[in-house]
C-alpha cells in the first residue's frame, strides 16, 4: 500500500518559508540571542532579515530591491569616526565581516553576500531556496567580531585622549 501527497508549488514554499523561519529563531535561540515571542514565524516571507537586524539592535532596514537588504545600526557610525582618528583600524574591517563576506548553502542554491555601507551593511542574495537558517552562525560571528574590535578602539580612544589631556595639563602647569 502507497500513499501521495499532491501539494501545489506555492505551498510547499510556504512550508519551506515556514520552516526555515522556526529555524533561524532556534538558531539565534541557540547562539543567546532569542528572538521576540510576539514575532510571527510561520507568516509568509523570510525572517532572516529581520533577525539579523534584531542582532543588531537595529530595526532599521531596507530591503533595496527583491534580493538587497540594508542594516543601519549606530555603533557604524561610532566605528567610522573612531577610523578617522585612528586610520589604521581601516585594515581590520576585513576581518571583521570575514564569516559574511560570502555564504552559501549546500542545500540549495543560495548565496549571501555582505559589504559594509556607511551607516551598516547591505546584505545581497542571490539565487534560490529557504535555507537561511545556515548564515545566522556567521552573522553571529560577524556581530561578536565588530564589537570586539568596537570595544578596543574604544579603549584606545580613549586612552589616547587622556594622555592628550595629560600633556596639555603639563604644558599648562610649566
């Protein structure tokens, strides 16, 4: 004895959106990040998005057209003007966006590619499939990575500014 099931395209990609939304949330559960219980996660659409500018503290996105998505989030703006006092953290931005520069899946035929703007990063996706669930760890890492470096610039900062005031009280004194 067999059985079938017939379902029509549109709703199996509904259940596939569906799934892949229940597993971005148990993926950023699992990373200590826990997605609002008031959020939807089997309406149609991708919630990859807005979870990633969830992990950033952000709620401020656009999506540039089908296929681009843009974060803004403050701490850019932060990063960018500590760059123009310290020029040599310029180098470290590579690092930083490393684990997104470029993912793909095995799954299906997806990809994300991500690249900093001026007031966040824009992250670009090609091809097809709802397996996005896979690219939350690198935005993960990405996020841990950018404020760890935030945190050292910081210190730097300010570290550098206090040894400035120093020297002007001396010079001040003399």
């Amino acid at each position: 004895m067999t059985a079938s099931l017939f379902l029509p395209s549109h709703v199996q990609m509904e259940w596939q959106e569906a799934m892949d939304n229940l597993l971005v949330a148990k993926e950023m559960h699992d990373h200590g990040y826990p997605l609002p219980g008031n959020w939807k996660f089997c309406e149609n659409g991708i919630l990859f998005y807005r979870a990633v500018a969830f992990l950033f503290g952000s709620s401020d996105f656009d999506e540039l057209n089908e296929c681009t998505y843009e974060i803004r989030f403050p701490e850019r703006f932060e990063w960018l003007s500590l760059r123009d006092k310290h020029p040599e953290m310029e180098g470290e931005e590579a690092w930083i966006i490393e684990p997104v520069r470029a993912l793909d899946t095995h799954y299906s035929f997806s990809s994300v590619e991500t690249s900093f703007t001026d007031d966040g990063f824009k992250i670009e996706s090609d091809g097809y499939g709802t397996d996005s669930f896979h690219f939350v760890k690198g935005f993960v890492e990405f996020k841990e990575r950018f404020f760890y470096k935030l945190t050292i610039w910081r210190e730097r900062d300010a570290t550098s500014s206090a040894d400035e005031q120093t020297g002007r009280n001396i010079d001040s004194v003399a």
